[in-house]
C-alpha cells in the first residue's frame, strides 16, 4: 500500500491521520486500566496529537508498560526522564524473566498505591 505522507523514516511513509485517528483506545475508562503502549518512537512522535496524547498519560494514576526508542527526540528522551518512568532494556540475559519481573512491579505499585 502507498500512503501519501510527507513524513518519513527510512524507506518508510508515516500515516499520522491513521495514527490519530486511533489514538481514543489509549484512553483509560478507568483508573485500574494497564496503559500499554507500542511504541513511542520517531514515527509516532510526527503527530501533535500522540505527542499531547502520550504526554497527559504520564500524569494518570495508571500504570503503563510501553515501549520507547533507543534513540530519539527531544520529546523521547523529555518522557525518559520523568520521575515515575522505569526503563528497562530488553536483551538475551533478562528477556525470559522480563514479564514476571514487570508484573511483580505493576502489582507492587498498585497495592502501595503509586
């Protein structure tokens, strides 16, 4: 498929009206909903609206478990540094641990209440 986008990553097209129009289904309904979010990169990071979007989750009282680039904008690396972000890298010595490890941490917060 050709998309008409004069936003590009690589040999890439970036459909940002496709993007916006999807982003209502990152909204929680409520407070106990599990924010997941794949991903936050360059592509993503053309649109305004993800932008604003992704940027007000971080100040609900959601947990959220996404994915965030490597490298990236000055909007990626501004989310890397809040408080209450944890990065944790994916490689071949946790990968097989990294689900329960996360979930552990998700339960913990949500019994102390962060």
């Amino acid at each position: 498929m050709d998309i008409e986008s004069p936003y590009k990553v690589g040999k890439y097209k970036v459909d940002v009206l496709s993007l916006e129009n999807h982003l209502p289904i990152l909204i929680p309904l409520c407070s106990e909903e599990i924010i997941i979010i794949d991903e936050i990169g360059k592509m993503e990071c053309f649109s305004q609206k993800f932008r604003k979007v992704i940027w007000d989750l971080f100040f609900k009282p959601n947990p959220i478990l996404g994915s965030i680039s490597l490298k990236g904008n000055k909007f990626i690396e501004k989310i890397k540094h809040l408080p209450q972000v944890r990065l944790m890298e994916v490689n071949q010595e946790n990968r097989n641990i990294l689900v329960e490890t996360i979930i552990t941490e998700i339960a913990l917060k949500s019994i102390k209440g962060n």
